[in-house]
C-alpha cells in the first residue's frame, strides 16, 4: 500500500471511530425527523386552558359574529372598559371594546390585556371583522348577487409549460420543481464544503501543535500527508452523508406512518383542508401525477454525475486552501480569520445561486458558473434549466484546472508552513521555503535508550545512541 493510502486508511479509521462521529452521525437524522414531526404533533394538540375574551359593543352589529375556538371563549358583555380594568379577579384574558361603526372608523376597536396578546387572537379577530366590514360594504351598493359575482371574479390562472425533446415530444415541466432540485444539492455542497473543509484544517493544526508533525516527515513527504488527510476526510464525509440519507429516509417513512395513523380523523381532514382549497380525491391524484411528470421532466441523471464531478473539484479546491491555511497558523485561534474570507466567498456563491434560479441564463448566472470558486453552487442551480453542454465543459475545465494550481500552490505553503514556530505568516517565509533547507537535520538527543513510536502507526524506531539525526526531504 502507498503511503498516500496509508494516510488515507489511517485518517478514516480513527475519525470514524471516535465517539462523536458516531454519536452526530446517528443522532442528527433523529433530531432532524424530530424537526418535522414534533411540531405538527404538538400543533395537533388541544390544550385545557380556554382563554376568555370580553366583547364590549357599543354599536351591538359585532359582538354576536365571534365564534368560539379550540383556545378562546368570546363572551358579550355590558360592562364597562373601567370595570373590567379595576377587577380583582382576572377571569377575563383580553377585552376588545368596539365604541363605533368599524366601516367608518376603523381604528374605533382595541384590544386590552394585561399580558403580551398571542398573534393568534388578533388574526382571528381581525379576520372576522374584515369578513363582516367586506360583507357589509358589498351589501351598501344594493346590487343583487354581487357577493357571488365577485367571488366569481376572483380567477387564479397558470400557464401550462412543456419541454420538446430532440426527437419532437413534449412533456411537462415546471421551473419551481427544477429551481427545488438544483437548491437541494447546492445546499448539500455548501454544507459539506464547510463542514469538512474546516475538518481539514482543523486536523493540520492538531498536528502541528503537537509537535508530531516532525516525525511524520521523516516518513511520508508533505505533497502524501496532505493528500492522504484530504482524501480521507472526503471519504469520512461521504460515509456520514450516505448514512444520513439512508436513515432519514426511513425515519421519513417510519414518522409518516406513525403520524398519519395516530392522528383523528377529523384533525387530519382539517388539516388538509387548510393546505389546499376543498377539492375533490381525484383533483388531489391529479395534481400528485402531474408533479411525478414534472420530476420525470428534469435529467436526474445527468444532475447526479455532474453533481460528483464538482463535488470532488469543490472539494479538492476548497480542502487545499484549508490544509495551507492550518499550516500557516501559529495558534488554533488564528484559523478563525483564515476563516473569514472562505466563508464570505462560499455565501457569496450561495447567494448568486439564489438569484440565479430566477434567470439562470443572465450574466451573473453565467459568470458566477464559470469562476471556479462559484461554479459548483450556481451552475447545480442551472444544470436542472437545461445549460448548453459547452458551458458545462469549460466549467469544468476551469474547475479542475485552478484546483490543481491550488493544490500545487497549497503543497508549496504546507512543505513549509507546517515546520514554523513562532513566525509570522505574512511575511512570505512560508511561500519561499527559506527557513527550510531540502535536507534538513532533526536531531534528538537522548542519554539512554531511546524509543520512538509512530501513533500514527506509520513507523516505529530506536536507537542506542546518544544522537539521532533525521534526514527528511521536505
């Protein structure tokens, strides 16, 4: 096995190991699950504790059209606004006092409460005002039928949109589906991008603060060290990726079926009712076939293998930088500002993506998919959009290209970054090499019997002199 492999196996089996890997690892599709279906399920809930609102209505047209809900009680009522204001007992949660016609002054309702009123309460009353102000309004023009004419009016139109094919078919498509599908994976490599890129660094730094770094080379040349750790932690990230998917989806599956059966009835059918207008079982069948043909609409496949060349070419790109800058960095601290750029670079691209899904052909979709630190995040938002093959190639090209320069350019920085002590960064030692010859001399000195032991499990040595002199080629 190479060296490079052993780095590699030696980098995937001690982080897949350890007790926080699998611990995120398992834990975060429960916590997401728990997310989805946590919320639903304490919404579904009814609560004992009914609040009571006061109704005051001077003008007596208002008072009767509040109905009852699952958590407030409306109760009409004769009493002053003062009364209730110097009550010992605090029965009532809120009083809302309507003091005039609410068609001609508007601002003559106020609700009073001595606690902060939920958002709840007032969009319920300020929907049942509205429908009495709106029917009321319609009622003062004295045309007949005039509620049922402008419902009627009230038309909601969407253009159909097809795709022809090479060979003349047509088949449906929708650009919110490909703008979801493009947003997903960009999401995915933003995620991994960060999260892994900064293991990267953070593994660099381990290493160095430990001062262990100066037997590793004795060993393994920087270029392998650094390639070996770059590799095995893509492969750590698609190992936690891979299991993420494959539990979340059953978890999915599992919430559903749990969620869907221990609901009422009659909650599920409100529920429902709420998301979409009544409409009939069919129109629902419908609309689910029309979204599968959507989907079918859009090349998965071509996405999925593009997607896995500029996974790969982000990541190499993004890594290399993260590795040099751990060598560079004198104190775990000092990475947060090499932070700063790479972070600011990666939202960029995050947000030109996002702008992008509303004209994915325009310049800024355009140059953004083809400088390559933006081109993985906004050219997976154009690819769904049917991109010209042309443009993917040269993206590519450009990609794979700059992140050969800067994995050269990060070996160079790395050869000598990781061997500085106490220097400053910027002043372009680390670039050079000058404090580093080719042949360098460790020496270590010991009085007895000296015994050297590799944990990375690369080497293992002893020697019975009183000096040993390592000959590294940096």
């Amino acid at each position: 096995m190479s060296k490079i492999g052993i780095v590699i196996k030696r980098e995937y089996l001690r982080r897949v190991s350890k007790k926080s890997f699998i611990l995120l690892t398992f834990f975060l599709p429960f916590l997401f699950v728990a997310m989805l279906f946590v919320p639903l399920w304490l919404s579904n809930l009814k609560g004992d504790d009914i609040k009571t609102v006061a109704v005051i209505d001077a003008t007596g047209k208002y008072g009767s059209l509040f109905k009852d809900t699952d958590h407030f009680h409306f109760m009409a009522t004769d009493h002053s606004l003062e009364a209730y204001r110097n009550q010992s007992h605090k029965e009532v949660f809120a009083i809302l006092n309507i003091t005039d016609d609410l068609l001609l002054h508007p601002k003559a309702a106020t609700l009073y409460s001595e606690k902060q009123i939920p958002r709840e309460l007032t969009r319920l009353i300020d929907q049942t005002i509205s429908q009495a102000l709106e029917k009321e309004k319609l009622d003062s023009f004295q045309i007949p039928d005039l509620k049922r004419i402008m419902e009627e009016c009230q038309i909601s139109f969407t253009v159909q949109t097809f795709k022809w094919s090479q060979d003349g078919t047509e088949q449906a498509s929708s650009s919110t589906i490909a703008a979801i599908v493009g947003g997903l994976f960009t999401f995915i490599i933003y995620i991994f991008i960060m999260m892994y890129g900064a293991m990267v660094m953070q593994g660099v730094m381990e290493k160095k603060t430990n001062r262990i770094i100066e037997l590793i080379i004795s060993s393994v040349r920087p270029f392998e060290l650094m390639m070996g750790k770059i590799i095995g932690i893509m492969l750590i990230g698609l190992t936690q990726m891979i299991i993420w998917e494959i539990m979340t989806g059953i978890l999915l599956a599992a919430g559903q079926f749990i969620f869907l059966n221990g609901m009422d009835p009659a909650i599920l059918e409100e529920s429902t009712s709420q998301l979409q207008h009544p409409m009939s079982i069919n129109a629902s069948m419908n609309q689910g076939a029309e979204i599968f043909q959507w989907i079918q609409s859009i090349n998965l496949g071509e996405i999925l293998i593009f997607f896995i060349i500029y996974f790969i070419g982000e990541y190499l790109l993004y890594a290399s930088l993260f590795s040099a800058m751990g060598a560079i960095a004198e104190h775990p601290e000092d990475t947060q500002q090499f932070m700063v750029p790479v972070t600011l670079i990666m939202l960029f691209s995050f947000y030109a993506g996002i702008y992008s899904m509303e004209n994915p052909n325009g310049p800024l979709a355009f140059w953004c998919s083809m400088i390559p630190f933006t081109s993985p995040v906004v050219m997976m938002i154009r690819i769904p959009f049917d991109v010209p093959l042309w443009e993917k190639l040269v993206s590519v090209i450009l990609l794979y290209g700059f992140a050969v320069g800067c994995v050269w350019f990060a070996a160079k920085i790395y050869r000598t970054g990781i061997l500085m002590y106490g220097k400053n960064p910027a002043s372009g030692k680390s670039l050079n090499g000058s404090n580093i010859n080719n042949r360098d001399h460790l020496e270590i000195k010991k009085k007895t019997l000296f015994k050297v032991i590799f944990k990375e499990g690369l080497f293992c040595c002893s020697t019975r002199t009183r000096t040993w002199n390592f000959r590294t080629r940096i």
